[in-house]
C-alpha cells in the first residue's frame, strides 16, 4: 500500500526583547540560575502581569512578514497544566483570538498556509542530574516572551515530507533572523518545534490519526524523527493495526521515539480568558508602522538577485547568510558589477573566511578592486595579490594597483603602446576631436592589457597612452 504523509508543525520561537513578556526582568540567556527572576514569572501569589509592548510589536511583525491578518482585538488565556517548570500552574498563552491569523510561507513550489501565530510565555528549565536522583529548576528563561506558530496541516497544500518540513524551518527562522523577530539560536534553543505526522491511503481524502513529538532541537533531529514516525506507522498500518492519537518523544542520541501520554486535547488544558490582562487592541496604524519597518526578506532578495545576473545557485547561498548579504549590498552601492562581486564573494571570500566567519576586506576596497578590473587597469592576478594584502592589513588598493600592476619594463610597455597607436590611426583621431576621450582612452588601454596578455600595468599604460595621443 502506499500513503500520502501530512505534517504540521508548531513552532516556538522566543522573542529578541529586552525583557520579559509579562514582567521587567531580562529577557537574557544563560545567567546564574534563579537570578532573572521576580514575584511576576515566579507566579507568587497576588503578582499582577503586564504585557510588554516590544514583544507584542516583534509578534505583529513576525505575522507581517509572513502574509498573516492581524487582529485587531487579541485575548490572553490561562493554559491550564501543573507542571514544575511553571510556577503558575498555567501558561498565558492565546487560543481563540491569536494576534496573527493566516500567512503562508514558501516551499519549494508550495504557498504552505499558516493556521496562526500567537503570543506567549516561555516556562522554566528543568535540569535533572546525571544520575536521576534530582531534578532542579530555573525560572530564568520563565516569562521570556515566545511566539507559536502553527501550520495549517488539513488544507492543501501542506507539508509532505521531511526534507519539506526542515525547509520550512529554515526559511522560517531565516525570516525571523532578517526581520529582527528573534535569533533562532538552535542551540540555545531559542527554536524549537513541535511536529506532528499522519498518514493516509494514496488518494484518500479522509486524513489518518496524528501523531505528535514535542520539542525537537535542531532540524536534523526534526528531519530523522519525522522519517522514523512515517515508516513506524506504515509498519503498524501493513499489519493491519490502528494508530493511536498520542504524544511521543523523540530521543535523537537512540534515534526512536516512545509514548509520552496518550490522546490529549485542548479542552484538557481548560483554556480561559486571563483576568488580570486587557484584551489588546491593535490600530491599523499602529500595524502599518511595524509594516514599514520589514526589510526586503530572502525571497524578495533572490529575486533581485536573479535580476542583477546571478545564478540561482549564487543567489540562494548569498540570501542564506545575513554576512553576505550585507557585504554584497554594501558592496553594490560602490561598484554596479554584481556578478564580480558575487564571484569573489563566493570564491575568494568564502575559502578565506571559512573557519571565523569574518570578512576581513571592506566593502570600499572589494569595489575599488573590482572597478579597477572593470576598467582594465588591473588584471586577475595583480588583483588577487591587492586582495589578499587588504585582506591582512590596512592598504591603499588604488596605489598598490599603481605601483603592483605589471611586469613590462618601461621601454617595452612604451614601444607597445607607440605600435598600438601606429595601428589604431582611426581611434587616434577619434580621439583628439571625438566626444568620448575617456572611453576611447580606456579602449586603447584595453589593447595594452590585450596585447601584454594582462602583463602591462594598466595605470601607467594609461598615463603614457595620455601622453602619446595627445
Ligand atoms: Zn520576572
């Protein structure tokens, strides 16, 4: 038999504020334990919560970016479980009015809808020692402002495979990174996702029994789990068994998964509107503000990436790393030869900054470099060489292409010059009485480069090229 695999994901991203969503604490990873704390994300008693306005802002963005509504009115609510990472006893958290409805974000082909994006609180952390004995809990990250996002599973087109659901990710946590939502550290698990996975008969229009793991780090462990949950079900389905609505965790060191609890829904958690918050209300000119604020995100860049003459291959690398594309824009306000740019940016640039990650040329220099090749002063290898000295120290690109560029002697680079100007007698007069000197000037230095198979020096070619035709 073969199936169709539906996936949903929920993902949790913590918010890039200064302080909490709900109290003035630091919104700050790491710390002593216990000390980023106060009687707000303690939960003591008679602690009063207000929202802060920033986390709410980064919230709406984050729906913006990605095509979402948002509403107008938005409510809190008590989530309801007991559970040491939460002190409260209940999690505040959105369910019938979410800030942000709708959206979709691109998978390969596919427009994925988005069910919804709402705003929450983070829990606690627990840590339980190595040998099991104790468990112990800070309440540091308690409080630290989060969005979710929920994917709509049950529409077409939905996500129908791993590697389309660690896209997903990726490109989600690249639009959150680009819009200054939040930082997606993995590893500081700043996202995380939930995943849940069914299956059904090809074709079938009714959908199977979803299966959830909660809390995956990293979106290889995401990419193994799913594959693993699709061939544990089709193995119980081949042998004619029934798969049960449960929670499952995934264990990514033993690469399984296990029960966690059976069925739960969302009626168990005994949502109700929080009483000690307002509703929110959002103007539309408070939303269109945030709007204006969004930069150009990835799939806009590409674009107009693809537009400057890149390849796809060069403009898919380039809009994945915020480095380069920061030094490919700053880089193309200098100098309008995009495809050099980004021929030294993935070439040169990337094998030298492979291991720290540092640019270590500016901008300005990559620019002048690159105009000084463009107009034939410089060729490849003088340039490689004033590259790699602006690389390691403070230069002038501009009197190093001078004094570098070439190895002719004086005498032959004039005796080169006398027979280009000797076989050019048109291009000479065109110059003494034309209308474009500068052009014709940089064309007879493009013979000397021509002739001297780039051995010329292009700067002195054209101060005695100046000289002779005049
Ligand atoms: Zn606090």
């Amino acid at each position: 038999m073969e199936y169709d695999v539906v996936i949903g994901l929920e993902v949790h991203a913590e918010l890039k504020t200064k302080t909490k969503v709900f109290c003035p604490c630091k919104n700050e990873f790491g710390g002593q334990p216990n000390t980023h704390c106060c009687p707000v994300c303690l939960g003591l008693p008679g602690a009063l919560p207000t929202l802060n306005k920033e986390a709410l802002k980064l919230a709406i963005k984050a729906g913006l970016a990605l095509g979402c509504q948002i509403n107008e009115l938005s409510v809190f609510e008590r989530k309801n479980y007991f559970y040491p990472d939460l002190p409260k006893a209940y999690q505040i958290s959105q369910m019938v009015r979410p800030i942000c409805l709708g959206g979709h974000l691109k998978v390969g082909e596919k427009e994925i809808p988005i069910n919804r994006i709402h705003l929450e609180e983070d829990a606690g952390k627990l840590i339980h020692s190595s040998d099991g004995s104790v468990t112990m809990i800070d309440y540091n990250r308690g409080g630290v402002p989060l969005i979710e996002l929920v994917t709509e599973a049950l529409q077409e087109p939905h996500l129908e495979s791993a590697e389309e659901a660690v896209e997903f990710l990726e490109k989600l946590r690249q639009v959150y990174i680009f819009t200054g939502v939040a930082d997606c550290e993995i590893e500081k698990g700043q996202m995380r996702a939930d995943v849940n996975v069914s299956i059904k008969p090809k074709g079938s229009s009714a959908f199977g029994t979803k299966v959830e793991m909660k809390n995956i780090m990293g979106f290889k462990a995401v990419y193994r789990a799913i594959n693993y949950e699709i061939e544990r079900q089709k193995n119980i389905l081949s042998k004619g068994g029934v798969i049960e609505q449960e929670t499952r965790r995934w264990d990514d060191n033993a690469q399984e998964s296990y029960t966690m609890r059976k069925k739960e829904n969302a009626q168990d958690y005994r949502y109700f509107p929080d009483p000690d918050l307002l509703a929110v209300e959002v103007s539309k000119t408070v939303v269109d503000e945030i709007r204006r604020e969004i930069p150009m995100l990835p799939e806009e860049l590409k674009e107009k990436y693809l537009s400057l003459g890149l390849s796809d291959y060069e403009a898919s690398i380039i809009v994945k790393d915020q480095n380069l594309i920061d030094f490919f824009e700053k880089t193309l306000k200098l100098c309008s030869n995009a495809k050099a740019i980004s021929n030294w940016l993935l070439g040169e640039i990337s094998s030298l900054s492979k291991d720290d990650n540092m640019i270590k040329i500016s901008p300005d220099d990559m620019a002048k470099i690159i105009n000084l090749m463009d107009d034939g002063k410089l060729n490849r290898s003088v340039a490689k060489t004033i590259f790699t000295k602006a690389w390691n120290e403070n230069v002038d690109v501009e009197a190093l292409a001078k004094t570098l560029g070439g190895n002719l002697s004086e005498t032959e680079l004039e005796e080169m010059i006398v027979s280009i100007i000797e076989k050019n007698p048109k291009a000479v007069s065109d110059y003494q009485n034309g209308a474009e000197p500068e052009k014709l000037l940089k064309w007879f230095v493009g013979q000397v480069m021509k002739e001297s198979r780039g051995k010329a020096n292009a700067v002195k070619a054209e101060e005695i090229l100046k000289e002779k035709l005049k």
